[in-house]
C-alpha cells in the first residue's frame, strides 16, 4: 500500500491530510512534500490529520518529529487529530503527545491553534 499526502492551506495553518502507509517507502516523499508546503507558504501552524493513516513506523516518527522542530524553529504549533488505533498507540509510546496535543477531528485543532494566531 502506498501513502498519499492532501494538504490544505486555512489561513496560516497548514492541513495536512495522510493516508496509507507512513514507513521507510514512504517517508522522503512526504517528507519532501510537506517541507516544500511549508517553505513555500506563509505556514505558522501545522494540523497534521491521520484518519485515514493505516500504518506507521519509526520513518514516520522521523517524518512528524522533523516537521514538528521545523514549525517549531518559526515559532509555530503543530498538532495531531483523529489518529487511528494503532497509530495512537505508537505516538503515545514514542511520547509524541508530550510536546504536541492530540484531538479528535480537525476542525477542534483549527480552533485551538488559530487562538495562537
């Protein structure tokens, strides 16, 4: 199975919307995809939207931990929303939610973070 990335600009939050598999296949591709988005936009904050995200793996860790620290070094938020079973599991045990929060859809994480803007 193969990852596909969807991204969303609302105003200056980016959406990012994975499904699929986020593994080591996967990885530079997205992210690629999502550093190009968010050099190329006036990204303050990041919602990264796994609903539909299958599977992950330690590539994928990589890929959300790097994004974090780059929208971090600009000042931003990032946050996670309705991730699925197993994909929560594996972000709780990394102990991702200790410097980002999770909630249950987009449309919570928009309004927490669009406060901050």
């Amino acid at each position: 199975m193969n990852s596909h990335v969807e991204m969303e600009h609302h105003r200056g939050v980016l959406i990012v919307r994975l499904s699929g598999e986020l593994d080591h296949h996967a990885a530079d591709f997205v992210r690629m995809d999502m550093d190009e988005a968010i050099m190329r936009s006036q990204v303050s904050h990041l919602v990264l939207s796994l609903k539909h995200l299958q599977f992950m793996d330690s590539s994928g860790l990589g890929v959300i931990l790097g994004r974090y620290k780059l929208i971090h070094s600009k000042g931003g938020k990032m946050a996670v929303c309705d991730a699925t079973a197993p994909v929560k599991r594996l972000l709780e045990m990394s102990g991702l939610f200790k410097i980002m929060p999770l909630y249950d859809d987009e449309s919570t994480a928009l309004s927490d973070l669009e406060v901050a803007l």
